[in-house]
C-alpha cells in the first residue's frame, strides 16, 4: 500500500508500507527523482557562462574544465547526495535494518540487532526558527539498563512530516509490543 504524503519542506513523498508476516514489516519513503528540467537547466546555465568566458579568453581550456566539472559534479551528486528512497525494514526476533537508495542505484545499508533496541521515538528539533519531527531509534546502553547509549535518527534525507512520520512510528511500535510480550527464552 502507498499514501502521499509531504516533507518538511512541502515537496512530494509517499509511503509504501509492506506487511511480510505478522512480526515484519518494511516502511519506505520515497523522494521525487531528479527533475531533467532542473539538472538540463544548471548545466546550460554552467556551460553558458564558461561558452561567456571561453570568447573573453579565447582559451579552450576553460570550455574543457566546465564540461569535466559538470560530469564529476553530477556523478557524485548522483552516487553521495541524491537519496530517491529510504526504508526500514522492522523484523520482530532479528532487528531493525536501515536502507538508503541513491540515484545511481547504489544502496546503503545498516542493521540494527532487536536486543540493542530500547525503543523507537518520534523527536522534535528547533531548525531556523521552525520545530521539525524526526524519527529514531534509541539504543539500549549495555552499562545501564534504564539508559540510553546512542540515538539512530531515520529518514533524515527525505525529512517526511509527521503525519508520515506517526503512521511509522505506529508499525515500529506494533512490533516492538509484541516482541515485549512475546515470552523471553534464555
């Protein structure tokens, strides 16, 4: 199932939400993709003003330099900013695993074990005068039972607002319940 919803900045994501079994399930939030208007638009405007530069000089060195900037410019923006999905895949007796999907097709991956998991919260920040809801993961500190060692936050490109975020929230704490009750074997 997929709902629209915004982030915090108002642009479109929506939320696929997948039930595998009663105790699994993966929450993804997609980003729009790259807009070709926008990426054929900053490179025109790139290789107009080095074309500009190229007749004030008239060396070619500088035509060469823009089209080299442009292409290693968008490889890494493609490979190391552009996030178009993150997901979270919540598994009852295992843990929890993190997943960012960049534009190039290139994953990231981190997994989280379930004993490590105290609980998963939705948080609140102060950013430019304006309150903003995040989702995270709050780890359990092996020293102290009652404490907390380290804070996961989630989704932190996409930023949904906290609409979509509650509805995750809602799916993590369903599975955490039940891990909770479920009885303990040692």
């Amino acid at each position: 199932e997929e709902r629209p919803f915004r982030s915090a900045s108002g642009a479109a994501l929506a939320l696929r939400r997948r039930q595998h079994s009663a105790s699994c399930r993966e929450l993804a939030v997609r980003c729009p993709h790259l807009q070709l208007r926008s990426l054929s638009a900053a490179t025109s405007a790139v290789w107009l003003a080095a074309y500009g530069l190229f007749v004030l000089t008239e060396n070619s060195v500088v035509l060469s330099a823009a089209i080299f900037i442009t292409l290693f410019g968008l490889i890494i923006y493609l490979h190391f900013v552009k996030i178009d999905q993150e997901s979270l895949l919540v598994i009852g007796s295992l843990g929890i695993q993190v997943t960012s999907s960049y534009a190039s097709g290139k994953e990231s991956t981190t997994f989280i074990e379930m004993s490590q998991v105290k609980d998963v919260v939705i948080n609140e920040a102060i950013h430019m005068q304006k309150v903003i809801y995040y989702l995270c993961i709050l780890l359990q500190d092996p020293g102290d039972p009652q404490g907390v060692s380290e804070v996961v936050p989630l989704f932190q490109s996409s930023k949904p607002r906290l609409d979509c975020l509650i509805e995750v929230y809602k799916s993590c704490q369903e599975i955490l319940a039940q891990r909770k009750t479920a009885p303990q074997s040692s």
